[in-house]
C-alpha cells in the first residue's frame, strides 16, 4: 500500500511537470478560434476576438489588426511590423521585446501593457491611452505620441532625444534616467513624475507643470522652464547651469 501511494504521487507530480511544459510551449489561442486560425492564415483579422491569445513570437508582420479585442493578449517578441493597430483594445497585452516598428497604434488602448524592450520606433500612437503602461527601456525614436495620454507610464532609461512631448499628460511617469536632451515638453503636464538623474540639457519645459516632480539629480542644463509650475518640485543636485527659469524664481547658484 505504501509504494502504490509514492507511486500515486510520482505519477501525479509527473503528469503536473507536463502539463507545464505543454502550457508554455503550446499556443493557448483566444476564445475564439476561428478568428485566431483567420488571424494566422490571412493576416487580417478586424474587429477580432482575440482576448487572452497566445501570439507569442508569431509573424504578424504588416497585419490588420483595427479595432480589434488584445485584451490580455501574449504578444512578446512578436513580429509587429508595420500592423494596423489603430483602434484595438490591448490593454494589459504581453508586448515585451515585440517588433512594431511602424505600427499603427493610433486611439490603441495599451493601459497597463507591458512593452518593455519593444521596437516601437516610427510607430504611431497618436491620441493612444497608455495609462500605467511599461516602456522600460523600450524603442521610440520618431514616435508620434500627439494627443497621447502617457500618464503613470513607465519611460525609465527611454532615450526620448528631441521627442515632441508637449500638451502631454505624463503626471506621475517614471522618467528615471530617461534621455530627453532638446525634447519639447512644453505646456506638459508631468505633476507627481519622477525625473531622477534625467537629461534634460536643452529640453523645453515652458509652461509645463512640474509640481511636486522629483528632479533630483536631474541634468537641466541650458533648459527652458520660463512659466513653469515648480511648486514644490525636488531641484535637490539638479543641475541648473544656463537654465531659463520661471519669473521670480532665481538660481542660488550659477554655473561651476
């Protein structure tokens, strides 16, 4: 009786160890298949039901995908070059180290997607929501963020070099280390986002609203924050040689 139950067990554990390895290597398509099957074989697929899909590394290279349901889709390393996205719910989608250079992602609700490592370079995301999203270290050169609400958005170590930020909402962002050297962040809304060790020489902060931004150790060379709010902002070791800052507001200190 003692060796039929470690038998028992034995086999049990072994049947889990194979269902795991099945479930990370076979495809858990979305709740509906055929569209999943149309998606792969015609590389068009509007309006589609693909919540949940596993996409994970699939060549979806120039598909049309608009308006179509990613919610909580796995799409890491997937080929999404050039794909129509405009319109489509990936809110909470897997989208870590994914190709989209040039997507469409145009209105694209992307809230709390992870695109950690993405290509996104070219791609446009013009009034797309990208509330609480994940671009750690994320591609986005040439990116047109127009209209877009990157608000909490994680752009930590993201080179945003000469990005054209202004009007944006990107209160409470992680910029941490983020490369913004001459980016237009005029009139943006950045109340609450963390900038430590940011670059920021050369940047166009007019108008922008910084209260209570952590700016320690944030680089401010030669910037432009002519009417900004800095109520309460953190200039704790910023540096503030040359920079314009706002009307009765004078540096302690000039340049080393």
């Amino acid at each position: 009786m003692k060796y039929r139950t470690i038998a028992i067990v034995a086999i049990a554990f072994l049947l889990t160890i194979s269902l795991t390895i099945l479930t990370k290597t076979t495809p858990i398509f979305a709740l509906n298949p055929q569209e999943t099957e149309q998606l792969l074989t015609t590389k068009e697929c509007l309006a589609c039901d693909l919540e949940k899909a596993n996409l994970y590394q699939t060549d979806l290279s120039r598909a049309n995908l608009q308006d179509a349901d990613l919610r909580n889709a796995i799409l890491a390393k997937a080929n999404l070059y050039m794909a129509n996205l405009s319109l489509a719910d990936l809110s909470g989608a897997r989208l870590r180290g994914a190709e989209l250079y040039g997507a469409n992602l145009t209105e694209a609700n992307l809230t709390a997607a992870d695109l950690s490592s993405a290509n996104l370079i070219e791609a446009n995301l013009t009034d797309a929501t990208l509330t609480g999203a994940n671009l750690h270290r994320a591609s986005v050169g040439n990116v047109t963020f127009k209209g877009a609400n990157l608000r909490g958005v994680n752009l930590r170590e993201v080179n945003l070099n000469n990005a054209d930020l202004q009007d944006l909402d990107l209160s409470e962002a992680n910029l941490i280390r983020a490369d913004l050297l001459n980016a237009d962040l005029g009139s943006a809304n950045l109340s609450n986002a963390t900038l430590r060790d940011a670059n920021l020489s050369g940047a166009n902060l007019r108008d922008a609203i910084l209260l209570e931004a952590d700016l320690t150790n944030a680089n401010l060379y030669q910037a432009n924050l002519s009417g900004a709010n800095l109520l309460e902002a953190n200039l704790t070791g910023a540096n503030l040689c040359e920079t314009v800052m706002p009307d009765g507001l004078e540096l302690e200190e000039g340049c080393p």
